[in-house]
C-alpha cells in the first residue's frame, strides 16, 4: 500500500446556488478558514515538472502531493482520471450518496433510473478528475524528494527544512486562500476565494489504496452532478491559474512537460502580465520562517510577501475587497 492517503478530486465552478443544494442534500458545515500556501522546487524545476508539487501551509505544515505509487511499486504519473478505468466499480450498489430528487433527470424511453453514476465514464470529459498521493510524513517526504532529485539522503534531513535547504529547494509560489467546507458521507467540498483574485470550488474523497479510487472517483462525479455540474467544462486550480499569471514560463514548461494541461479558456492575466524573477536568480529559500526555526524566526509572512521573496502582486488585491473574481473557466 502506498505510504499516505490519496486524493481523489474533481474541480468546478461554483454558482451562486451551491451552497443551498449541498444543504438540501445534507452536506454538513465544515468550518472556514484562511491560510497561506507556499511551494518550493528546484530552480530547474525538476520536481514540479515531474508532478510533483511540496507545499508548506500555515497552520498545517509540509505536504508533498505526488503521482500514486502502484502496489507493483513501480512510480506512477499523475492520472487523469476521466479516462480512467472504463468499467465501473464493483461491489458498490446502492451507496449512493446523492437523493434521487436531486440526482439528474432518468434518461427518456424508459431506459432505466440514471440518478447514479453510470456504467462507464466515458461520457465524462478529460482530466474530470485527478488523483494524487499525499504525504505528510518527513521520513516519506524527504524520501521521495530524494527519489525524484535522485539525491541520498544525509544526516540532519530528517525534517523537511533541513532537506529544503540541503536539496536548494526555493519558493516559487505564495498565496493566501480563504475557505469554507462542508462534508457530506465521505466527501469533502472546498469553496476557495485566492487573494490574487480567482474562485474555484472542490469535491474530494480520501483512500488509502490505489484499489479504492474508482469507487472514490464514482461518488465524487456523482456529487459533482448533484450540484449540477456535469462537467462540460474543466475548472483550472488555483495554482494552474497563479503560474499562468505570475509565472508563465514555468506554466509553459509544466505544459511542454504533459504535466498541465493547455487551454484557450484560462482567465486572462488582467494587467499583471510582466513575468517575475526565476528561481534560479533568487537568495536561498527561507523555509524556518514559517517552519520554526532559530532567532525568534517563526509565524507566517505578512500578506504583501513571502519569506523575503519578491513575490508577484495580488492580480485581484487582498481578500474582503469588493473586487469580483474573474471568470473561472478550464485547465488542471
């Protein structure tokens, strides 16, 4: 089994009766939160072109997301999980989690009731969904890392910081996301409003074997519809969107990868569009400021940077301004 859980998810546009449907369906309030998200890669970008993405989040500390490992234990690739597995589940029977009432119409000619995820997921468009292995331990961090980087470890990279600094990782990104969360059976739905002024919405299962993802992916498509989003369009992440804006030469080279995936429809850059310094011309990251570390160095940086980065300006301001989000359109 893989060490971590992994995440099964599918983004979407959240309209303005999303959160009255997940009510009407049960889904409970989860709580609001705002945080800041920090990720760091090599300054040739070695790991995020492999797919793989190392965040330190305020509040919750270092996670590194990743292609699944197979039970073969070979190393995987991220997948795309619209055109995953063609047959449907087994073993899953009527654990709907959706009210027929809320479920889409039956198809007409009396073929039979369709209020459930059908036979295959064909009819579903590419990259609906996605799934990734979440780490959260250091040993397992630091040992992936050191896989991909194909780098030995060494004493004193035990915890994430220290391999951080030893591996020359740097900060390519920081934003702050302000969220509320319901959760409904064994799902969870995010609403995120990013400070450089983009929204997008989340569905998302947790399991702990690759062979538990289709029935994941069943029931997080199927609340997807519930909510009516039946996905005719794909909804881009929040950090698809920032390297799209903020640094758009790492976006091309996460799309000549195969890692993201390139659409027409991303939100347009507004007047940010100048590109930022590359890693590769930045000091030493400065992990311990958020990590905890010597001199009296700990908390989060203010909202205006990030750990003694040049970080790019807001495209939409600081949160609770009265500026809407753009338009949320398609990609990873």
């Amino acid at each position: 089994m893989p060490s971590g859980s992994i995440e099964v998810e599918s983004k979407f546009e959240a309209g303005p009766d999303t959160e009255a449907r997940l009510a009407a369906l049960g889904a409970a309030p989860a709580g609001s939160s705002s945080f800041r998200d920090l990720y760091y890669d090599t300054p040739d970008l070695r790991l995020t072109r492999a797919d793989h993405w190392l965040r330190l989040r305020q509040g919750a500390g270092w996670e590194l997301k990743c292609p699944p490992v197979p039970r073969g234990g070979a190393e995987g690739s991220s997948h795309d999980l619209g055109a995953a597995s063609p047959e449907p589940p087994e073993g899953t029977g009527g654990s709907s989690l959706v009210p027929a009432a809320l479920s889409p119409e039956p198809p007409a000619g009396g073929a039979r009731d369709s209020s459930h995820v059908p036979d295959a997921l064909s009819p579903e468009p590419p990259a609906m969904a996605t799934t990734y292995q979440e780490l959260t331990s250091p040993r397992a961090i630091v040992g992936r890392l050191c896989g991909v980087l194909g780098v030995a470890p060494v004493p004193g990279w035990d915890q994430v910081p220290g391999a951080v600094a030893g591996l020359g990782l740097q900060e390519f990104a920081s934003f702050v996301t302000q969220r509320r969360s319901y959760r409904l059976g064994g799902l969870r739905v995010d609403l995120d409003q990013a400070d450089f002024g983009y929204a997008v919405a989340e569905v998302e299962a947790l399991v702990g074997a690759q062979e538990d993802v289709p029935a994941a992916l069943e029931e997080v498509l199927q609340l997807r519809r519930a909510l009516g989003r039946d996905g005719a369009t794909r909804v881009p992440g929040k950090m698809s969107v920032y390297l799209q804006r903020h640094r758009p030469r790492h976006y091309q080279e996460l799309l000549l990868a195969g890692v993201l995936a390139g659409d027409p429809q991303l939100p347009p850059h507004g007047d940010n569009t100048s590109e930022p310094e590359m890693l590769a011309t930045r000091g030493p990251s400065k992990v311990m400021e958020l990590a905890g570390g010597p001199e009296g160095e700990k908390g989060p940086p203010s909202a205006g940077g990030g750990l003694g980065t040049d970080r790019p300006p807001s495209a939409g301001g600081r949160l609770g301004m009265d500026q809407p989000p753009p338009p949320q359109h398609s990609a990873p």
